[in-house]
C-alpha cells in the first residue's frame, strides 16, 4: 500500500467518531473500595473529567465501601471536531477528609465511543443506553456508570466542551449533518445520503439493535 495513503487511512480510522448528539453520564454505585481511613472505610466521591476538565463532582458518601449514588447525572455535547480520544470520560474515586486533602482510592476510564459502537447509535437508534460495571484502577473495586445518547443536533447548552446539566433538548433524528466520516462537508453530505438510500445499516455499517437495558 502507498504511504501516503495508508498514512489517511490510519489518521481517518483513529480519529472517526462520526455522531453528534448529547451523552448523558450518570454515576450509581462502587463495590469494594479501598478503605482509606483508621476505622477500615471511606468517605467516597467521584469526580468526573472529559479532555482532562472537570464536568462534575458528586457529593460524598459517609463511610461506606459500596456507595450508592441518586441523581448523580452530568452531560455533555458530541459533533463532528470530537475525536475517539476526546470521548473517553475519566473517573477519579476519592475519600473525602474533613481535613486534610482527600486520598486517592483509584480511577476509572469509559470509552463512550466503544459503547456506543456496539447499540449502533445513529440514525436507526437515535436514543439508546448503557449500562456498565468499569474497573478502578490504582485501587480495587469497580464503578457503576450509565450512560445515555440522544443523537441530532439540539440547543448548544453544553457547547461541546464537556459542561452541561443534562437539561439539553435534542430532535433525535432531525434535519442535522452528523455524519463525520472523512472530515469535510463534501463528506458528510454523501456519507448521509449513503445512510439515506441504507435504511437498514446503522451509522457504523451494522446492522440495527434494539435498546439495550
């Protein structure tokens, strides 16, 4: 193969994401933490980082090795200038100290890109969820995440850049360009008039899944 041409190809296919849409992150649960504190517990939270800032800090939960979160819920916007690396989202696990700085008990990594490859999100699942059990590193234990996806272009209360509250309203399936396949507008347009006359494939050239729960 010509280098220049594999050079495209390997920069297109790491770099693909190919949705726009919001992603709803929501953290439930840990198992099995490390106990941080002389009495053999910890004071868990979780925050929640995207391109390496902050989207969100859930409150901490006293003494407890298997915390349960309610409402615990953040999102954020896709489109095309995302990357694979840009939709990953970190979780840092942390033991809360009245005084002090809190301690590290691990942290978690969520490939959403992944997850939403395998519902085949797009055009023919434009609302579709995950549930996940993600194993914490630098620590035991694992942390409980769902997540949800909204595909189509809605009101910019997120702007993209990883901060919104989840009160963004979307137009699944709506008159939007969200086919990011080669970068350009060109390419977009004929990837989406491609998905057009393929009712049948999905936006990943699979077939269509039903929700999964």
């Amino acid at each position: 193969m010509d280098k220049k041409l594999n050079f495209f190809l390997t920069n297109l296919f790491s770099h693909i994401i190919g949705l726009v849409g919001e992603v709803f992150i929501t953290v439930l649960a840990a198992r099995n933490l490390k106990a941080a504190d002389r009495g053999g517990s910890s004071d868990p939270y979780v925050k929640v980082l995207r391109n390496k800032k902050l989207i969100y800090k859930t409150k901490h939960i006293h003494k407890n090795l298997n915390p349960i979160w309610t409402g615990e819920r953040t999102s954020y916007r896709i489109g095309p200038h995302d990357t694979a690396n840009t939709m990953m989202v970190t979780f840092f696990v942390k033991d809360h100290n009245v005084i002090g700085s809190s301690v590290d008990l691990g942290d978690a990594e969520l490939d959403v890109l992944s997850e939403l490859k395998k519902l085949n999100a797009g055009p023919t699942n434009p609302v579709c969820s995950f549930d996940v059990w993600i194993p914490i590193k630098s620590g035991t234990g694992d942390l409980h995440i769902f997540g949800e996806f909204r595909y189509g272009e809605g009101e910019e209360n997120g702007s993209g850049n990883g901060s919104g509250s989840g009160n963004g309203r979307l137009s699944p399936g709506g008159s939007s360009r969200p086919v990011s396949l080669l970068g350009s507008t060109q390419d977009i347009e004929t990837a989406s008039s491609i998905n057009s006359h393929n009712p049948k494939k999905g936006l990943f050239g699979l077939g269509s899944k039903k929700e999964s729960k």
